[in-house]
C-alpha cells in the first residue's frame, strides 16, 4: 500500500521528526508556529483523522499511552523507519515537482463572463482588499517574531503569493472598470452560439 501524501501528513510526521507527541500537542505547535496558513487544521477532527491514516499506513506507531491526573488519556505517536523515508520522499517531491491543484479562484475566473462586468469588478474589489487585510496581519505577525529566516521561508512565500494575487486582482478590475475588459450577453453570445440573456 502507497500511503497518500498531503500537507496535514506531512506536517504530522515532521512533528514527530522533533519527538513523540499526542494529537494535542501537535496542535498547540500548529497554532504556537502558526502553520495554519500551511495545513488545513480548521476542523478540529482533521489532525486525527490524518494520525489514524498514517497510523494503518504504519508511517507512525503508538509510543505509549499515558493519563495524568484528572487530564484525558493520551496517545503518544512516534515515527516509524517508514514514515522518515515517507516523509523525505514526500518532502522531496513536493519541493521539486508543482503540483496540480485546482483552488477556487481560477475556477471562479473561469465563469467570471456569468456575472455583468460591474459586479464582477465589484466582487473582485472586495476580494483585493481582503488580501490587502490578510497582508497587512500577516506582515505584523511576522514583523513580531524573532525567528530565523529558515523558520519563515514559507511564510515569505504565501506573501509573495498574496501581494502578486493583489496586484493582478487590482489591474483586473482596472480594466473592466475602464471598460478594456468587458462583456454582455450579445457580445457572449456572438462567441458561444448561446442566446442572449
């Protein structure tokens, strides 16, 4: 059986790299290094469900189990043999090879000619300003921490990501609100043979 790379895996064995640890623990160091914005850990469920998968992939075994007073009982992981080389493939593939993922954005770009240029223009504002909002915290978190820059590589990265997302966002609606970009339902349908709505 070929256990199946994600990012949650990933961050779970790299976690167990450092040491053996609980489920809890490895989501306090989500959240103390804020690698939110790399994993999806939104669901509280998903940490676990990703430990049980690599858990039957035997990438990871149970260490032991402890219970301290008055505290819920705990399941220590730890890295197996299998899951370091799991890991270092998985890291070195990842590094190397982009990937082919299908986030939202594009998607909804490619329907963009749906709505009537204005509100297109108007929704994408709205969106450009909440990259601008997600900039300016990420920037100050960063700007607030003291690590080095091995630590925040990936961060550097999302801003990247983010500040080149608002540029183009910002020119987009430039032009459709400059009329260099614009569509209606006759012009639509001149191109798609689809009547005019």
């Amino acid at each position: 059986m070929t256990a199946r790379r994600s990012p949650l895996a990933m961050m779970v064995l790299a976690l167990l790299v450092e040491e053996p640890m609980h489920a809890y623990r490895m989501q306090q160091l989500v959240r103390e290094r804020e690698k939110q914005d790399v994993v999806n850990v939104a669901q509280r469920n998903s940490i676990y469900q990703a430990i049980e998968r690599l858990r039957r992939d035997e990438l990871i075994r149970v260490a032991e189990t402890t219970r301290a007073e008055g505290r819920p009982e705990r399941t220590v992981y730890a890295l197996t043999p299998a899951g370091r080389r799991a890991l270092d493939a998985w890291l070195a593939e990842a590094l190397a090879t982009p990937a082919r993922e299908f986030p939202e954005f594009p998607a909804a770009l490619s329907f963009l000619p749906i709505l009537p240029p204005e509100e297109a223009a108007r929704r994408l504002d709205q969106r450009a300003d909440a990259i601008e909002a997600r900039l300016r915290e990420r920037e100050a978190a960063l700007g607030a921490v003291d690590l080095p820059r091995l630590f925040l590589v990936e961060d550097e990265y999302q801003l990247a990501l983010l500040r080149t997302e608002r540029d183009w966002v910002r020119g987009l609606v430039a032009d459709l609100r400059s009329g260099a970009l614009t569509w209606s339902g006759d012009w639509l349908a001149d191109r798609t043979g689809a009547p005019a709505t």
